[in-house]
C-alpha cells in the first residue's frame, strides 16, 4: 500500500481507503460480523482512512467502525472521517447551522466511542449551504473546542467543490471521481492542488457496475439503492451507478473489458485509473466482505496505466457516458 498526504490535514493516508456505507444501510442485508472481517482485512492490507457518516445506518455504521477500532487498539492509526447534515428533516440550507451540527458531532463522537473527529464533512449540503461564512466560521470553532480537527465537504457538482476552496479552513472534498465520471480532472483537481486541498474519491466502482459482476439480468435487493434510487427517487441519482442509465453502463463495461491489462481485475482496472491522477488523496471503495477489499488494495501497487490505454477509456467515456452526466455533475 502506498500512502498521499491528505491536503492541509498532515495526514498521511493510503491511496485505497475504506467507504463504510454499504455495511452501515442501502445495499442490502448488513451482516455484522462479515462488515468486521472486512475491515480487519483492510487493515491488514494497509488500509488507514475509513470514511463513514452519522446516516449510514442511523449510525450502525459509526458503530461497527468504533467496535473495529477497539478490536485493533495498538496497532497503528487508523484515520476516520465522518459526515453529518442529512439528518435533518427537511434536509434544507436553513439547518446547515453550528448549533445543529455540533449536536450531530456529539452524536457522531458518541457512536465512534472517540473523544474528537479526526475529519468531519459535511454531507452533500444544499446549494446555498456554500455560500453561509457564519457555518464556516461555527466549523472553525468546533476545531478550536477541539471536538474535530479538520474539516471538509462532500459534494455532488464540481460547482460545489470549487465554490468550497474559497474557504480557507476546508481541508478536503470529497467528490465522486471514477471512469463514468471525468469532469472533475479537467479544471477542480488543479485548483484543488494549488490551495491543497485533499481529494476525496468516492462512488469509484460506479455503486459496483465497474466491477464487471453485473449485466442486464442482474437483480438487487428492494433495500439496495440500485434497485430505488435508478432514477434519484431517494436522493440524488448521481449517488447510484455514477448517474449512468443501467443500460448504458453494462455496454461501457464490455468495452471496458476488452482494454485492461490481462493482469488486472475490472475493480483494479477502475481504481487504477483513479489513482493515475497524483491530486487525488485517496479514494473509498466500499466492501462487505474481506475478499472485495483485498482485491481493492491491491490497486495501489500495480503500475500507472498506460498513455494509450487512458485515451481507450476517454473514447468510450465521450461516446457513451459524457453526454448523460458530464454537464449534470
């Protein structure tokens, strides 16, 4: 495993790290005991980021991830990064407030069993919540009671995570980045790089349809969002399988497959072409059971693709994803 700095934070985190929203709710039946083995073996492999957040679960999976900690006392940091904001109901700009979320911080730091928030994200807050100083400000403050030591957001549109750079206590931003979704390298990553700002990479396997598993027969569980949330029912569609039509996405695959290095697997393939790009700080594959997230690990030690093989993959991404989701995102 190899290791990036994580923007102004001083961390030093593993290119994979680990998203821990499929074993906290939304991708089908969560076993306990399986999520456990799967960060463990993580771990093993090197892994020390685990980003989460106060919704997955209503915090079942802040709590797996506390149990974890405890489980691994001694052996090395491991850094956790939450999210809070989506709690609210009605989830509205007007809510996005210090006083809300310290209380959402409280619950998060009671649930990870920790005395302050290595990273706290704001969780893909309205529009408006970009342009609110006095909340950046109630952020700064929080930092000083010592209750998170850094901050971010998490963002749907490069928009967005542009507009975030402008505050200088936002350490990182996580933004969906994969092989169905290109826009944000061609003008955020440079910005990002120059105020450095760490690049959180999450949704990489496209909600696992670059993992190769899935065709046009494929069924997912009625609790999966794959299956309620194809057409952003629940929230926003760019969340399940990048924002790409199902149908799309399966004939991109096939092409996709016909290009990667023989020694590779597709979720290699995929998360290798993230890490090809040097401003990302480390990117979040989820995993439900310890062979996914060896298989994942193992990204960060093959070698950069090469020149040729990159502009295959901008071929297929401008003839058949780019014009659903390029401008959307």
């Amino acid at each position: 495993m190899k290791y990036r700095a994580l923007g102004k934070t001083g961390y030093k985190v593993s290119e994979v790290g680990f998203g821990a929203w499929a074993i906290g709710a939304d991708w089908g039946r969560v076993d306990d005991k399986k999520a456990l083995l799967a960060l463990h073996a993580a771990a093993e492999q090197g892994v020390n980021f685990i980003d989460t957040a106060d919704v997955y679960g209503n915090g079942h999976s802040e709590q797996l991830i506390a149990k974890f900690l405890k489980e691994r006392k001694g052996k090395g940091k491991i850094y956790v990064a939450t999210k809070a904001g989506r709690r609210l109901s009605p989830h509205t700009a007007e809510g996005y407030n210090g006083k809300n979320i310290e209380k959402f911080i409280d619950r998060s730091l009671k649930n990870l069993r920790a005395d302050t928030l290595d990273l706290l994200q704001l969780h893909c807050p309205p529009n408006d919540v970009y342009y609110n100083q006095e909340l950046f400000d109630s952020l700064e403050r929080l930092k000083k009671k010592g209750k998170i030591r850094h901050f971010g957001v998490s963002v749907e549109k490069v928009e967005q995570a542009i507009k975030a750079l402008d505050y200088p206590g936002v350490a990182t931003v996580q933004i969906i980045f994969n092989i169905f979704r290109q826009r944000p390298k061609e003008l955020f990553f440079k910005l990002a790089k120059e105020k450095n700002v760490g690049i959180i990479v999450r949704v990489p396997l496209a909600s696992g349809l670059l993992t190769g598993k899935y065709n046009l027969e494929s069924k997912f569980p009625k609790t999966d969002h794959r299956n309620y949330n194809r057409h952003g029912e629940a929230f926003d569609v760019g969340e399940t399988f990048a924002g790409v039509d199902y149908k799309t996405g399966v004939k991109a695959v096939k092409r996709l497959e016909k290009i990667k290095p023989e020694y590779m697997s597709m979720p290699e393939f995929a998360l290798r072409f993230i890490l090809d790009f040097k401003q990302v700080s480390t990117t979040i594959p989820g995993g439900k059971m310890p062979s996914q997230v060896i298989d994942n690990a193992k990204a960060s030690s093959l070698k950069p693709l090469s020149v040729s093989t990159h502009k295959k993959i901008e071929k297929i991404y401008e003839e058949l994803v780019k014009p659903q989701v390029h401008n959307r995102w």
